[in-house]
C-alpha cells in the first residue's frame, strides 16, 4: 500500500516540473485579473484543473456573463467524463468505499501515469494513483500561489499573459493523437480566430470548441473509427 | 465585475467538475456510456487547446478590442516547432516569451 503510493508520487515527479511553470501562469492570471492571492489558492483548491482555470478567470475578467463564464469552463473540463471513464476499470474495482473520494484527484498527468504504470511491478493501482494524484495537488496549489504573488509584481509591459496560450500549446501536442484530432483542432482553431472577436457575450470560446469536437466526431464516424 | 461572482462561477465550475470527474468512477460496472457522447468527449482535449492557443496568438487585446498582433503570430509560430521539436514546457515558454520581446521591439 505505502510502496504503491510512493511509486505513483516518484513515477509523476518528471512531470510535475512541466506543471510547476502552468501553475505559475495560471496563479498569476488571478492577479491579473484584479482578485488576489486568496481567490488563487480557492480557484486551484475548488477547480483544481489548469487549463479551466485560466478560461474561466479569462472570461471573468473580460466581462463575460457568468453563464458563459461557467459554461465555457464546464466544455474545456468535459474530458475528465473520458478520463474518468478509462480509468475506472482500473481502480473502481478495489476501491471500495472510496471510490466517490477519487475523482477529484483526477488530472491529465494522474491518470496517465496511472492508466500506463499503475498495475506494473506490483503496484496497486488505487493508492498508485493516490499518490501520483496527492503530488501533483501539492505541486499545483504551492505553485499557482507563487504564481499569484509574483503576478502582481510583473509589469504589464513583459506581456505575461502570452505565457497562457503557450502553455496551452505544449499540451496540444500529445492530445493530437489521431487524425481525427489534428482536424478538430484545425477546425476549433480557424473558429475560434473568426468567432473570439465577434461573437455575442464572448461565447467564441464555447462555440468554437464545440464545432471542433463535432467536426471530430462526425470525421470519425465517416472513417468507421469506433475505437 | 464583483469579488462574489467569481466565487459563484468557482463553486459551480467546482461543483461540475468534480461531478465529471467521479461518476464514471463511481458508476463502474452500471451500464456503459452511450456511444455518440463518447465520441463527443473524444475530440475535446484537441478542440478545447486549440481554441484556446490561436486567439492569444493571434490578437492583442491591450486596447480592449481584438487588434491582429503580427509578434504574437511570429512568436506564436516559433513556440510552436519548439513544442512540436520538444514537448517542454520551459522550453516553450521561453522561445515564445523571448520570440515575442524580440518581434515586439523590431516591429516597435
């Protein structure tokens, strides 16, 4: 149990030095948007998800209504139903009565590292991924508070808010995984250059994500894909 | 907008999140999800990044309109072969934070 549970946190320590500079970004938005650190540590505390974060705080500070704000946030989450669902055949089983205990640990680092490495050398997958889940929480709650202290001393001149879209850009890379993927992206992309600065009460965002999926879904029904 | 309207959107993104996150956990062995939202959710990591990246590549919205920013494009398209070349998010950052200092000052 305490093997399988210092393996999941030694095993995600590679990637939690990529997650260190996302936390950074993403603390520093918060400031930026004119809150402060404390509605940083409750944004990474209650959301605990990068990449919403820094839209939803984006949105918010651009004036978008709150139904948007939330909508859009809520779109950008909807993978971890994928994740969540991928990786239930590996730990629901033994969980027991933790299993509604989980989920919230779940990130895109966590269950990956638990989906390939879990149930190898004798590991247990529940505390695994407990432990990979539980190091990465640390990293990114100490992280987006740094993040939101030095935020608010950067001038505006360094244009720190181009750190946001290339962060997004290191983790587009694996996401594009099939060809069905690439198009999406290129689909959801083109909108959103066309639709972010012209549509109604910023909903670019939402609707460009939700015609990139479609295209994706709908290509990979064409190719008979039903992996 | 008011402090309490972010802590409203962040107890309910919260709310939903941790939902998505834990009922297929939880729900394990009841049923199966049904096709056609399974593909939906397949293409959304890809979607979501992408839509996300391109806007704050492409435009500046330092004026508070969007305004085309051809430093951002340039240095844009410089963290991208990083990113392709190294999957490194430090790398990354500082080829596109470096690119777009550099672009921005020869631009001027």
């Amino acid at each position: 149990m305490k093997r399988s549970f210092r393996a999941g946190a030694k095993e995600v320590s590679p990637i939690l030095v990529g997650v260190v500079p996302f936390a950074l970004v993403a603390g520093a938005a918060v400031t930026d948007a004119g809150l402060g650190v404390l509605e940083a540590a409750a944004c990474s505390v209650i959301v605990f998800a990068g990449a919403a974060q820094l839209a939803l705080t984006q949105l918010w500070a651009d004036g978008a209504p709150l139904l948007v704000v939330i909508a859009t946030a809520l779109v950008v989450n909807a993978r971890f139903i994928m994740y969540s669902a991928s990786l239930a055949p590996v730990i629901s089983p033994e969980a027991g009565r933790a299993r509604p205990f989980l989920g919230y640990l779940l990130t895109d680092q966590a269950y990956t590292v638990t989906v390939l490495k879990g149930r190898e050398n004798g590991n247990r997958p529940v505390p695994y991924y407990l432990g990979a889940g539980l190091a990465l929480w640390f990293t990114w709650q100490v992280g987006t508070i740094v993040g939101a202290m030095l935020g608010a001393v950067i001038p505006a001149s360094w244009q720190l808010d181009f750190a946001v879209p290339l962060v997004f850009l290191v983790l587009l890379v694996p996401a594009l995984k099939v060809r069905a993927d690439v198009e999406a992206a290129i689909v959801s992309g083109l909108a959103a250059a066309a639709f972010v600065p012209v549509l109604p009460l910023k909903s670019g965002l939402l609707v460009a994500i939700l015609c990139g999926a479609a295209w994706g879904a709908w290509r990979a029904m064409g190719e008979g894909d039903d992996a | 907008m008011s402090r309490e309207s972010y802590w409203l959107v962040l107890i309910v993104v919260g709310t939903g999140t941790v939902l998505m996150r834990s009922l297929p956990i939880v729900l394990h062995g009841k049923g199966s999800m049904p096709k056609l939202i399974g593909r939906l959710l397949r293409h959304v990591p890809a979607s979501a990044l992408a839509a996300l990246v391109v806007p704050s590549v492409l435009y500046s919205t330092a004026t508070g309109s969007h305004v085309f920013d051809p430093a951002r494009l340039g240095a844009g398209v410089i963290a991208l072969v990083v990113a392709l070349r190294t999957r490194n998010v430090i790398a990354t950052l500082g080829a596109g934070m470096g690119g777009l200092w550099i672009l921005a000052m020869l631009l001027g």
